[in-house]
C-alpha cells in the first residue's frame, strides 16, 4: 500500500515480464527498448530524445512517474472513463443492469475488474494516508520527503532491474526461436552487490536464478547459486561501477538476437559501409 503498487495487480505484470523474458518483441522493459532498424528511421532531433530519455540522470523523474504519477493518473482516468462509458450505455439500454454495461468496458490501464477492484481500494488506502500524514505533520513538509524519497527510490529499482536485462550483448529474441531457458541465462544478469544491499534487495541481484524459477523464495536464491555454481558460470556478472555502461545498451539488434549499445551499432553500421 505505502509503494503505491497493488499486489494483485503487480503480480500479473510480473507474470507477464517472466513469461515474455527476452522476448523484446512481446516486452521493451521499463526503458521501452526498440530495434536498431526503427532507431535508424528516426530523425536527429528524435534520436536525441530517446537517448536523452533514457539517461541515468533522470531515474528519478522516472521513479516519480512510476510510483506517485502514473498509477494515481491512470486510475484517475480510467475510471473517468468506465463512468461515462456506463452512463451513455445505460442511456441507450436503460433496462440493462449497470454490471452488465460495466462487463462491456475495455481500456489499457487495467485488464479485468479484479486489477480494477484491487487498484480501487489500493489507491483509496493509499489517498487516505497522504491525507492523514499531510495533516500530521503538514503538507509541505510530508509531500517534499514523501515526493524525494519515493522518486529516488523508485528511480533506484528502476535502474537495477534494467541493468539486470540490459547489458552488453544481452540475449534478445523475437518470437521465432525464443527460448526461456536461454532467455535466464543469457538475458539476466548476475548484479554484484555487496551482502547489505542484497540484504535490502531481498537477493533480487541473483536475477538468473529468479527467472530460471520464479517459485524460489528470495531467502533461497543465494544458496541456489552456490549450488548450482556449474549451471551460472557462464551467467553476465555486472558490478555497480559497470551499471553505467550496462545502461547505455538501449538498441535490439534483431539480427543478432542481442542488446547492443548506441556506440556498438554505430560501429557496426560503419564497418558496413567501409566494406
């Protein structure tokens, strides 16, 4: 509740992330990665904003949009919407019970009225909360701790779980040939953190193992490395001081079924053209 994000609903997206892991077609992670061949039919002026998008400087902003902007904004919408959809149904249909015109309802914010319910109840808790903080402590000074250390936060889980698909040469399928299996091994990387930040990760860092099975218990993934030392060796190993670079991987080379950096298709294209 205090994140923000309903467990139920959160539960399916992650679902479908560990379903569709690797497969860049179906899922473009939270940087909304695009092939290299699209990136090349933009102009200058677009090129330059998605790499400027896309820059470890802005995670914050990022972080404020995901946790405080965007779920509150798309339920807000949403539910605008599902009102006036019911109100011109039952105008038309005036016989038809509310339910019935309300089952008729499709939108992109939410895919059944169980994430609906969920996102309702999270974000009417979530409403409350600000209110009473607000008036606890006031305003100003709950909303410029609240805004500051959600937006770093969220900017920070924003980053580690890009750089944990996101590196250089990082296994990037179509639909045709994808493998899940692969997808684990060679699409998720294995983040160097010292045990502390593990400890307040939860050990999301051994992400490999994460999705090899997303069954095992956070407290376990460790020790399912240790043991299946052998099966990981040839698993990506990231370091913090390497999350920079890893960031700058933002292009699929459909081609060669990998992530690549700006720099590293540049490079490519030149060799190309010398040849």
């Amino acid at each position: 509740m205090v994140t923000g994000m309903p467990q139920y609903v959160w539960s399916q997206h992650h679902r479908y992330h560990h379903a569709t892991n690797g497969n860049w077609a179906r899922y473009g992670g939270p940087m909304n990665i695009i092939a290299a061949h699209d990136y090349a039919a933009l102009s200058a002026p677009q090129l330059r904003r998605y790499r400027n998008a896309r820059s470890l400087w802005l995670a914050p902003f990022a972080g404020f949009m995901y946790l405080i902007v965007n779920p509150r904004f798309n339920w807000l919408k949403g539910s605008l919407q599902l009102l006036a959809f019911v109100a011109r149904a039952k105008f038309a249909q005036p016989r038809v019970p509310l339910r019935d015109h309300a089952r008729g309802f499709k939108t992109p914010y939410w895919a059944s009225p169980s994430e609906y319910r969920h996102m309702c109840w999270n974000n009417a808790a979530l409403l409350a909360l600000w209110a009473g903080m607000a008036g606890l402590i006031g305003p100003l000074l709950f909303f410029a701790f609240y805004v500051a250390s959600m937006s770093l936060a969220g900017g920070a889980g924003i980053v580690v779980f890009t750089v944990q698909h996101n590196f250089e040469h990082a296994y990037a399928s179509g639909d045709a040939g994808w493998d899940y299996h692969r997808a684990a091994l060679e699409g998720s990387s294995f983040l160097q953190l010292p045990a502390w930040l593990n400890w307040f990760t939860a050990n999301i860092a051994y992400h490999h193992v994460h999705h090899l099975s997303a069954r095992i218990p956070s407290y376990c993934l460790s020790g399912c490395h240790v043991e299946y030392a052998s099966l990981f060796a040839k698993v990506t190993r990231v370091r913090l001081a390497q999350v920079p670079q890893s960031l700058r991987c933002i292009l699929w080379d459909t081609l060669a079924q990998r992530i690549v950096s700006v720099a590293d298709y540049q490079q490519q294209q030149a060799a190309l053209r010398a040849a």
